[in-house]
C-alpha cells in the first residue's frame, strides 16, 4: 500500500536534503527573493515579510541575515514548525493568517500547490498585503511531458533512486495537485494583482512576481 505524503517528523528531520534534490534551483529561488526584498525595501529594515511554508526557516534566515528584523514564518505542519530554526516566529495555521496583516512582502515557495483551495488562499495573501505589497511564490505546475521528464533526470543527477522517484510520485497523488501556468496568471489577475510575471523557471517549477496595486 502507498503511504500518501505527510509532512511527519521525519519530513522535518531530513528538509532541506529533501529539498535539494526535488526541487530545481532551490537556493537560487531563495536567493532571488532575498534579493527582492533588498531592493524593495532598501531604507525599511523594519517591513513586514512572512513566509509561508516556512519549513525549517531557511528563507527567515536569509531574510533576518540580510538585516530584516519583522520577518515571520506560517507552516501548517506542527512537526515542521518545531524543526525551525525561528521557532518564535512561526506561525502554526491551515489559513493564511490575515489577523496579522498587513504584510509588506509575501513568499510562499513550493506550498499552494498542496492546498486544495489556493485561490481563496491566495486571495487571503491579497487582501493582507499593503496597498504596493509584492507577492512571490513558487509551484510545481502542470508542463509537457518534455519538461516532466527533464524533472525526473534532474532528480536522477541529485542521486534519487528510480525507487524513491516512484514511491514519491505515488505518495503525492492526490496530495500535490499542479495547475497550469495560465490558470495561476489568470486566477492571480481576477484576484486583482498586478505585474504578474514569471521570474524563475526550471523543469516543471515556475516562480511568479506580482503586486497588490497602490489604492
């Protein structure tokens, strides 16, 4: 019987190395968000910036390292909220957390595409962000078998086994749901967000950039 994906203790333990080798340009993507951050907010050490599916707290900590001091975290995991490095700052909820608005920046790397119902989600994130907030996030979505198979041989370079390709495809069905890349610009738009715009793509993985526009 196949064992569906949970982000259980042993998710927590082994993260980042699960990372690393299932997700194309994972530091890079991180590394572009910071960088984003930096140049948005290059006089306000102080904006509010918050992560979701924070995981261990690896983005929170390149955030905090690059001077940011209101930084928070939201994971729905339990487990993998007590493996992060930034505990107190995180936030344990399914919902995003709009009682803590408003945010200056929202990231949200590789987790809408394990909610069901990511519009609402993402219309939670718009109606938190400030007039001008910036919005970035990252999913696995629905591509050609061409890029799939690209996917499969980056796993492959990484040292995944053909049997952990497998059992992980397997585990994921039915819990990680990708959508196109049009229905995320479409859907992004209805919401009410501006400036969408892919910034980072590899192998099924597309990273988009977009605003809350100034009232």
């Amino acid at each position: 019987m196949t064992t569906r994906w949970v982000f259980d203790a042993n998710v927590a333990a082994n993260f980042d190395s699960i990372a690393q080798s299932q997700i194309p340009n994972y530091d890079g993507v991180i590394g572009r968000c910071i960088e984003l951050a930096r140049t948005q907010f290059p006089q306000k050490p102080n904006a509010t910036i918050i992560d979701v599916g924070s995981a261990c707290g690896r983005t929170v900590t390149r955030l905090i390292d690059a001077g940011f001091t209101n930084v928070w975290g939201v994971e729905s995991s339990q487990h993998m909220a007590a493996a992060s490095a930034h505990p107190d700052r995180i936030i344990v909820s399914e919902r995003f957390p709009v009682d803590k608005a408003p945010f200056d920046m929202v990231i949200a790397n590789w987790t809408l595409h394990f909610i069901p119902t990511r519009e609402d989600y993402m219309r939670d994130i718009f109606t938190a962000l400030q007039p001008g907030g910036l919005f970035v996030f990252s999913d696995r979505m629905q591509g050609s078998q061409t890029s799939y198979l690209r996917y499969l041989d980056f796993k492959r370079s990484k040292g995944v086994s053909e049997a952990d390709i497998k059992a992980k495809e397997a585990a994921l069905a039915g819990v990680l749901e990708p959508r196109p890349l049009t229905w995320y610009q479409r859907t992004l738009h209805s919401i009410g967000f501006s400036d969408i715009e892919v910034i980072d793509a590899a192998w099924c993985f597309n990273t988009l950039m977009c605003r809350k526009p100034c009232a």
